[in-house]
C-alpha cells in the first residue's frame, strides 16, 4: 500500500510540476489580447450601442472591468514595446525611444538593450507565442523570435502599411515604394499579402493561436500568448462573409469579427478545460481614429473611412498622449478563482504593469538594473480590501519623451504648448469625475491643484530626461 501511495504521488507531481516553479508557486497560463485601435467605448460592456461584443461582455461579466486603463502611449510602436518591456517607450533603446515603424524604418526594439516579459516568462518554463500585429521591427534583428517568443505568424507592420499608401499611388516622396506585407512566420516570409489574402489573416492567426494553446497543454507546459489583432487598425478588412453584419461600418464590422476571435479562443480554453489556471487581459494598444483620412479612404474606399459622427465619452483619438481618447482605453480582466466575476475596477493602471504582474504571478524576479515603470496590480485585480493604485500619477508621454499631460486622482492636467490638438497658452484642468470628455476647463477655480500637478509634471519630466523612476 505504502508503495503504490508513492508511486500516485510521484505521478501526480510529474503531471503537474511543470506549472509549480522552484519557489512551489503554481504559474498559471496567461492570454494577453492586445486589440489594434480599439476606442473606449466600443465594446457592449463600455457602453457600445451600435457595436455588438457578446463574448467580451461575457468576459466581463465573468470577471473584472477596469475604467481607468491607461495605454503607455498614443500610438501602436511605442505603446507595445512599453507593454513588452514594462517602461516607458522613451526609455527604450538605451533612452533613445522608438517611435512607429514603417517598411522602411531600419530600427526596432534592441535586444542586447531592453528585457521582455516573454524572455522572463521562458526563465520560468512558458512557451511562449505571438499571433497577429508585431510592429517592433521588421529586420531580422528585431522579430519576436529574438525577444523570448518562441512561435511568431502575423505581420511585422500595419496591415496598411502596403503599397497602396499616399493616395493609391505605390511610392512614397523619398522614392521608396512600400512593398506587399509580408506574413512572417518565424523569421521566415512565407507570403506576401494582397487585401484579398489580408481579409483572411484573422481567420488564420485566431486557428494558429488555439493550436498554439493545444500544443502547450500537450506538452504540459504554462504558456504565455499574444494575440493581437490586425482587422480593427485600417483597412478594416474581415473574412468573406463577415461583412456589413454591424451597425458601424466597417470598422463595427471588425471589432465584431475580433469579438468573434475572442469568443473562439476562451471556448478552446473551456474545451480543453484549463480556463481556471489562465490569466485573460484584454486592452487595445491605443484610442480609434476620429478623424477622416483622405488618404486612407483612397485606397482602402469604405474599409478606410472614419465616421466622425460617431459619438464618443472620450475627447480625441489616437496619435496622441494629451486627451484620454488617445491613452484610456477599455480593460478586461478574467482569472476565476482569483479575480471575482463582475465586478469594476476604478483605480489607476497602466498597460506597463502587466509586464511586472505577469512576472510576479509565474514566479520571475523583476529586472533591477533599469527603470520599470510598471507596478504588480494583484491586490486590484484580485479585489483586496482597501487596494488603491500603485501609481501617484500617469504621465503622458510621447514616444521622444516630451510630457504632454497627467492624470493624478480625478484631475487630468494638459500642459500648455502648440499641438495639433490645440495651443494651449496655460495648463487646462479637468475634472473627470463630471467630466470624462475633458470639455470644460477649470484650472481658473482651481488654481491650488493645478500647481501641485504642474509640480509633479515638472519632476517626473526631469526624472525622465536623467532616466530615473517618476513615480516617486
């Protein structure tokens, strides 16, 4: 009896060791949805009317909603490498930056200079992979497969970054002609895509990414995905079949067929019953577009077009760190077990702290010989009484590292300058408790908070131009 007792536990703890690390502590697998261009309140469960999003309201309603999720920045480049490294895009590349990659742009996220969560998450035993939207460099020297990912298919650039751009003409003003995307798997060019094959590519990164899952519960092994999406950024191109099922267009065209995706990769989860052990997030890398583009409506036509009528609770859209239509964006977070179903979450977050909670909850030990800018969210995520943001304030910064506003409590600060946006000739203040849109300014009644504020953006740009922490 003795013996066989050993010999079922020696069974088990082979069954399951390779999800408890060194330390004993069990790593759940973690999903990290990263939609492309996706506004605030375009999603059911933040307020979409037109837009039907079934699965992410499930999801939302199996866990937790997050309201004051702010991106690290206004645009796709920047904010992601932030995502993967947990700082401040501005400090990335030895503080040089790194601002939006084009097919001709010879940068990328250094990886002799920077440390990615994936790279953490392998030290701990995950495989790990990325389907869709990569946007970190496009040379060899960059791809994901350098960065700790172990399995890549997608695109290493917007999907509109083809060679219909500038009006449909094929060549840029410097004299380069921006080829066909390529599909990259690996660091292998399989394909190189028309609109006809791009309209395809969701279908086939969200079947990659559940292989992808079935493979790693095969071996036995945590896992870490990226699925990022492309059809949400324009040209808002979805599968044959799938088209004008919205009420928004194109554009609800594709964030119902990403609903769709979402909806397929938590039922591979359910199937294969390893949803109680998975972490699930869901945030976009930035705010929608809100402005017409000539451009992009002559060369993609309907699948280009912005509708401006369409209302938004946010003031202005991506491109930039100054209105929190280009930085606020909605946050979904299931995790059963630990994070309870249907609750909300006010506080203040960044998407720079899922780098430091992913490496908190797989047992990795965070980075300290450079700045992280992200905090460990678990306390929120996980409801604990009287937990409070980790953050005394978020800055908006842009890519080069010039602070454009702060959000500190209910005040959201817009420091004076010129800016497509506006010139500002003195701080604006707004309270976004009665305010949300950032259309009535009172920095004139409250002159008091807007020199604590004023303040504090005074010290967090010179901690970041000497590269030091600005959360202090």
């Amino acid at each position: 009896m003795y013996l066989k007792t050993i010999f079922f536990i020696s069974i088990l703890v082979a069954l399951f060791s390779p999800f408890i690390n060194a330390q004993g502590i069990t790593r759940p697998n973690i999903i990290h949805i990263i939609a492309d261009d996706v506004g605030y309140d375009d999603l059911g469960c933040f307020g979409a009317k037109d837009i039907k999003t079934p699965n992410l309201d499930k999801m939302a309603a199996d866990g937790m909603k997050f309201t004051d999720f702010y991106t690290p920045h206004g645009t796709c480049t920047p904010s992601r490498a932030s995502v993967l490294t947990g700082r401040y895009a501005c400090r990335v590349n030895n503080n040089t930056g790194l601002y939006v990659l084009f097919p001709h742009s010879t940068t990328g996220l250094e990886d002799e200079l920077e440390v990615s969560i994936t790279e953490l998450l392998k030290e701990q035993g995950y495989t790990t992979g990325l389907y869709g939207k990569w946007h970190l460099g496009h040379l060899p020297q960059y791809l994901p497969y350098v960065h700790g990912l172990d399995e890549f298919l997608g695109i290493p650039y917007p999907n509109d970054h083809g060679p219909e751009r500038i009006g449909n003409s094929g060549w840029r003003p410097n004299g380069i002609s921006d080829p066909q995307i390529p599909l990259i798997e690996q660091a292998q060019v399989i394909k190189r895509c028309d609109n006809n094959d791009l309209a395809e590519l969701p279908a086939l990164f969200t079947r990659e990414a559940c292989k992808f899952i079935y493979r790693a519960v095969q071996e036995d092994k945590p896992f870490y995905l990226q699925y990022a999406n492309i059809e949400t950024h324009t040209p808002y191109f979805v599968p044959r079949g799938f088209e004008g099922q919205s009420k928004a267009g194109a554009y609800g065209d594709a964030v119902e067929y990403l609903d769709r995706s979402v909806g397929i990769i938590l039922n591979t989860l359910k199937r294969l019953k390893i949803e109680d052990n998975t972490i699930i997030v869901f945030t976009s890398d930035n705010g929608p577009l809100v402005h017409r583009d000539e451009e992009l409506e002559n060369c993609y036509g309907k699948f280009g077009f912005t509708d401006e009528k369409r209302d938004h609770i946010l003031r202005e859209g991506k491109y930039q760190e100054r209105f929190d239509g280009g930085i606020r964006v909605s946050c979904i977070m299931k995790w059963p077990g630990n994070i309870p179903a249907s609750t909300q979450c006010d506080e203040i977050i960044t998407g720079m702290d899922l780098f430091t909670t992913f490496a908190d909850v797989a047992g990795a030990s965070i980075p300290t010989d450079r700045v992280i800018d992200g905090k460990d969210i678990q306390p929120l995520m996980k409801g604990e009484q009287d937990a409070h943001s980790p953050h005394k304030a978020v800055y908006g910064f842009t890519a080069n590292g010039k602070l454009m506003s702060v959000r500190y409590k209910n005040w959201k600060l817009i420091l004076p300058g010129k800016h497509w946006t506006g010139n500002f000739e003195t701080p604006q203040l707004y309270d976004l408790n009665d305010d949300q849109g950032e259309g009535n300014n009172v920095a004139e009644a409250n002159p008091k908070v807007v020199g604590e504020m004023m303040e504090m953006a005074e010290n967090a740009a010179t901690a970041m131009q000497n590269n030091k922490p600005v959360d202090n």
